[in-house]
C-alpha cells in the first residue's frame, strides 16, 4: 500500500505533461488496485482519457473504481468502448454498474452488446438487493462427469480466460443440475485416466438465488471456501459467490451494524462522498426519536418536582447516575449484538443472556454504588442522600445491563435487526428507569 | 449450516449407545466445521472419544474447534495421538494450539514430533502476537525460476499433501528469496515447456514477519488475493497468509473495535465462555473511568446551583440536554471510527472532517432545537426557558457533532487505537458541554 502512494509525484507530473508513456510503464509495475487508488484522486474526465491510453489494462484498472467513480468516467467514454468495457467485466461488477446508470443509458447499450452477454445481464438484473443472486457471477467453470482428468484440464486451459475462478470446478448434468464438486488441486493430483464423478465431491454446499447475501458470506468464512455455488428453483446451476465478494459483504454487513448500533441510518458511501443532506436525514430521523424518548426523563423528574424542591442536592447526581446506566447498558448491548452476529448467541439463549447479564450488572452496580456513596459524602451530603445514591447506582446498573441484553434479543426474536436497539436508544430507556429509582430511594429516605 | 442441526438427535443417539459406526457414517457426510460444530456441545472427554474413532478426518474435525476447546481435549487423549495430530495440522494452527498448553506440555510434546516439525513449531512460537509471523503457515509450495511448466505440476502433483495451497506458487533462488509469483492457473493453461521465469509475477507485494496483521489481512482483502506471501528481515521467504485466516483477522479486529468503541475491553472469548470475573474486570475498568468523568457533571451543576434555586424547571430539561448532545456524538464518533477502519479516512482528514461535522452539528442542532423549544413551551415554561432549552441544544449538539469526529481522529494522530475513544467517553465529555452551555444560556436571559 506505501508503494502507490510513491509513485504518486511521479503520477502527477506525468499526467500534467501528457506524458503518456511514462505513464503506461508506471502503472504497467502496480496492481489495478493501487492504480485505482490512485486515478481516484482525479476527475472523471482525466480518469475516462487515461483508462483510454491504458487499453486492456485499463479496464482492469476500471473494475477497481468505486461505482459512483465507474458511472462517471463512462459519461466520458464513447459508446463503443463503454460496450467494450462491459463485455470485458466480471458479470456481478458488470451488473452492479449498470445498475447505477440511468435507465436510458441501460437501454442504449444492451442492444450494442453480444446476445449472450445481453441475456447475462437481463438475467442478473432481476434478482433482489442484497441475495445471492445479485452478488454472484456466472463466469464459473462447469464440466460434465463422465469426462477424465485429462479432458477436464484441456477444457479448463480454453475456457480459462473468461471464468473467474478455476480453482473450482462445478460438475453437472446435462440439465445443469449440480452434482458435485472437484477443485483444481485434486484434478492436478489425480491420475489423468480418472472420471470426474469418481474424483468428485457430491452433495456440495449450496445456496438458491434468493437467500440472504450475509448467510452466503457466512458459510464461505466458516468453511474457508473459495468460492460456492447458487441454484436457481430447479437447484439448475446458475452463479458462483467468491471468497473476495463474500469478504466484501462481511465488511459490508458490519459497518452498517455497527453505524446502527451508533443510532445512524446506513451509510453506503465512503464518508467524504456521503451527501450532506441525505447524510444530515439519517441522523436526524434517530436523533429526533431520541429526542423524544429522551422527553420523558423530563417527565420522570416533573413527577419528582416536590422531592426535589426539598432537597436540591439531589439534581447535582442526576446525570452522573443515568450515564452510568447507559454506559453499562451500552457495554451490554455491545457484547449481544455482537455476539448475535458472530452466531455465539443465539435467540432462544435469552433466559442464559439475562442470568449472566443480571448478576453482571449487580457486581457492577455495587461497585460503582461503593464509588458514588464516597463521591457524594466527598461533596457534604447527608447519609440519606449519599445512599440514595449508592442504592440508585446499583439498581441502574443492573438495570441498564439487563436491558441492555434483552432489547437486542427480544427483536432478534420477533424477527428484526438486532442492531437497531443501539447503544443511545437502550440509553435513552435507561435514563428514566435510573431517575424513577434515584427518586423512589431518595423520597423513602429524606 | 441447517443441514448440521438436522443431524443433532441422530448424533446423540448414536453417541448414547456407542454406536459408532453410525456415527463415522452421519459425520462422513458432513464438512468438518459442521461435525466441529456438532460436537462443540459435549464434554472434552467425549470429543476426544470420537476424535480417536474417526482417525484421519477427526483430526480434520478437532482442526475445527475452538482453541479451547482444543486444549481441554488434548488432555483426554495419549502422548502419541497428541503428538500424530500436531503433526498433521497446519503449521499455523498448530502454533496457536500450543500457545495455549502448559510450558511442560510443550516441553514433553515437543521432542516426540518430527524434527522438521520441531523446528518449525520453535521458529513460529518466536514471532510476536499478531504479527505476520504469528499468522503465516509455512506450508507454501515455491519452485525455482528456472524450471518448466511441466516439470513445475509434476513437482507440485508430489508436494500438494503437504502444503495448505498450491493455488499461488512462489519462485525462489537458492537462497529463498522471493523473485515472483505463479498461480496454478497460469500454469494450467501455460504452454508446458514455458519456464516459469518467462511466467511469473516479478515484485510480489510481499509483507515482513513483524508487520501487523491487520495491514496484511487489509492487503488480502483489498487485491483480492488467495494468499501473500511473508519475509524475514533477509528477505527470504518464511511464509504465507491465507484468505481465510485473512477473513478471520477482519472479523477479530472489528469485534474489537466494536466493543471498544461500546467502552469494553477487547473480549477475546465468544459470550458464553468468557470468564464472568475477567468480563467484571474488563467492563467495571471502563465503568469506573467513566464515572469518574461524569463526575464533573455534578461539578458543573453545582457551579450553577444558585441559578437552579431560582429555576427550578431547569433541571427538568438537563438529562433531554446532555442526551441528545451524547446522541450526536455517539453518531459521529461511530461514523469516523468506521471510516478510520475501512481507509475512507485518514489521519490528516482532519480540517475537512471538522468541518463536515460542524455543519452537520449545526443543522441537527437548529433542528433539535426547534423541537426542544416546542417540548419546553408544551410544559408552560417561560420564553426564558424555552430559548435556554433551545439554545443549548444547538449547542450541544454540534458540540456532540464536533468533539465526536475530532477526538477519534485526535488519537489516531498520536498513534492510539481511535476505537478507544468510545461514544460512552464522548458522551461524558459532552455533558459536561451541555451542562455549561445550558446554564450559562439560562443565566443571561433569566
């Protein structure tokens, strides 16, 4: 990653000077990645003219941009080099860019491209967001069973450049039904006589086109898998998922469990190219709920108003009592969720979860109560307050942690993202919770 | 991952009458993460049971488990099966394994195993935690340069038992240093009298032992490769990295980072199995840091207590204040720790992130502000008061906004974690903000 960012004077003044050469050996010794990176920092117009100069490796270097990045550059890209470029990307790119482009456009190109190409995208577009369907590619390598060893490897060396992976090669029947699996490895090491169907790993692991990206993600991390399969309803062979894609919507999925967790819509866009105003809703929308759950601690300590006129004192530990409960329902909330979706918990674990987190939040309670009956004793307050502070503390505490587990596993279990109980909202529940203890101890005291 | 579960009462049944035949039979039709799964359940003494019944792919199954639950079965099982199983694992897992035994375990173990595999074990247990080193295995297949094609997968046909991939070849000189790269595919369909210098990739991106492995794991991920390569300080190399336990990297690191960022030490054990004391531990630390920073919020109101004397009502609005200032950080503290992890952002970022979210404060400010000076006049407060409400929102929620996005960015700067700087801690340096900001609005207009 250091190495790109070299080159990068270098970069620059070749492109000032037009120097077109020097920059085609640049780029010739760095991965399309790190080139990507680079033309990034450009305008779309500069980056569609070097992608140009750079022919075929340029539109590796193409693949690597981001989306927004891609669907720019093509608006300065003729009509044939954009067919071009299309018919020369992986089929799942190739169908997430269209996807970003005006439906006039779409419809100018298909018809420029070839039939099965054409036929390809038509197909991908029709999946759901976010299944296996749209994030797979259908440039996997298939071969019939009966064939040998040695007929599948001269197979494999012709029709090698289009797929995107050989490493896996996906045995079927004439109707494309999925009949096993053999990879590169064992067909390198078997004796070239063998059939497939003897070499053969039968009953794969598969998924059908509509299920839910992260679950196919999931099984390609847990069974370190290259890459696996995807069937239509007639369990037809229709895509392969690879490890890098699967990677991708591991990141993915994790970011926007943890922006949820943080009480902020996801974000898709790297944060500097977020739009400020769509960015400026999503917060707003959580913020403006939480303003008004948050409303109701003003309620709370309204319905204290007596208690509080009596003694004043009792406001100076309000908001040092209710962040304790949030912090550690915060911490609660942090563990289960995460843990949900790492899969070491799981729904019906809710009774375990609420053992555990219920004596956790009592140990911890009494030791935050120990500190806040010093700290208040510190600031000269009668015993009668200093244990309602104490005892508001320890009852918060274990509040906050309790809720905080149970929040994340009550909507895992009536079907929603954990994650959206984030860490304010469980907070915000907190809070009053904290001041109607704080007050109840208080008022039974003074 | 559904098909396991289906198995569960046969598995049982068949462990609870010995029966092991069918037992071998169910497993055999399952991937050795789903038996490792299966048998997660049960206690170390019966797992080692089955481990020793299905002999070779039980050690592809004990592979599996968790490295606890590894250790806890090696108890049950002899010198001589400990010592055969070492030997058939991954160099790397191997190394982790025996990270977790006893020094006299390791001791006594050691001298039984296979010269080669003793000095190779010795070699890996040298590197620090969460190196290259400690990640690489040391099963890569690499050739020299001037070797045909033909002879390079006749060669690869005999060494593939032993390597953990034979899918990126890595040429060497005699001394072991990296001259390039091959993958299988390029041999495959490479003419077989090719040598393999004509073929290679020169200038690998390569890492050295002592990089960390998050900077490798990044690398993976972001070429897409199956496996980099990793050198000594000579530049000879010692081993690779694979994408799965790239992969596995990625989800560790961003579990960290999570709970970090919710105000928990890095829990490395998954819920359940964590120590309950070490989790008090881990969590009460944090806790009571944070407690001792909302102290000063009852520092601040006590600085304005004469003006909570005269105004009672105030107090109703402090914990909606300091909330809503928490919120807006929290948001922005996640937002920019995110976009730290995933490289949208960087350390230099700085001005243009402040300003981002300056204006994003402000406009989320002005809005709930609006709402909060509706909430106050809904209660008959004064205009004094519902302009004091409105005020400090607008405050501290760009206040929230800006100390949210710098301090993360502040400690990625100095070279800390930013994760550490958790929305908890931003929130209570935020109301500390907010009570300040409230008062000292409520004193000039009241």
């Amino acid at each position: 990653m250091q190495i790109s960012k070299l080159f990068l004077p270098e970069v620059s003044q070749a492109i000032e000077s037009g120097d077109l050469e020097s920059l085609r050996a640049i780029f010739e010794d760095l991965h399309p990645s790190d080139v990507a990176e680079l033309l990034a920092e450009l305008s779309p117009e500069r980056i569609a003219a070097i992608v140009r100069i750079l022919r075929a490796p340029g539109i590796k270097v193409f693949e690597q941009l981001s989306l927004e990045v891609q669907a720019a550059v093509l608006k300065h890209l003729g009509r044939s080099e954009t067919v071009k470029i299309l018919e020369e990307m992986p089929s799942d790119d190739r169908v997430d860019l269209l996807k970003k482009l005006p439906d006039e456009t779409v419809d100018s190109l298909l018809p420029l491209m070839a039939q099965a190409d054409r036929d390809d995208v038509r197909k991908l577009l029709e999946y759901g967001e976010r299944t296996a369907g749209s994030l797979m590619t259908t440039e996997y390598a298939s071969l019939p069973a009966q064939i040998t060893v040695l007929e599948a490897l001269a197979t494999l060396r012709s029709i090698a450049p289009d797929r995107e992976t050989i490493y896996y090669v996906y045995v079927t029947d004439p109707n494309r039904h999925l009949l096993g699996t053999v990879s590169l490895r064992d067909l390198v090491t078997a004796k070239p006589i063998q059939k497939l169907e003897e070499l053969m790993q039968v009953n794969p692991i598969s998924f059908t086109v509509d299920t839910d990206q992260e679950e196919v993600a999931k099984a390609v991390a847990k069974y370190d898998f290259l890459a696996v399969p995807v069937v239509d309803k007639e369990r037809r062979l229709v895509g392969i998922v690879t490890h890098d894609d699967a990677l991708d919507v591991m990141v993915e999925e994790q970011t926007e469990d943890v922006q949820r967790m943080g009480a902020i819509e996801p974000v898709h866009e790297p944060y500097f190219r977020a739009k400020f105003w769509l960015l400026a809703q999503k917060r707003g929308l959580w913020l403006a709920l939480l303003f008004v759950s948050a409303s109701f601690t003003g309620t709370a300590l309204r319905f204290y108003h007596s208690t509080l006129e009596h003694a004043l004192t009792l406001a100076l530990f309000v908001p040092l009592i209710i962040s304790s409960g949030g912090n550690s329902g915060s911490q609660s909330v942090t563990l289960i969720t995460r843990g949900l979706a790492l899969g070491d918990i799981r729904g019906r674990d809710i009774l375990r979860v609420m053992m555990k987190e219920g004596m956790m939040g009592l140990v911890l309670g009494l030791f935050l109560g120990t500190l806040g009956f010093f700290r208040a004793w510190m600031w000269d307050s009668s015993y009668a307050i200093c244990f309602s502070v104490a005892l508001a503390l320890i009852g918060v505490v274990t509040a906050g942690s309790l809720i905080g587990a149970t929040l994340p596993l009550l909507f895992k279990r009536l079907g929603f993202d954990p994650a959206i109980m984030s860490s304010p909202f469980v907070a915000t529940i907190v809070d009053v919770t904290g001041i109607v203890i704080y007050f109840s101890v208080a008022q039974a005291l003074i």
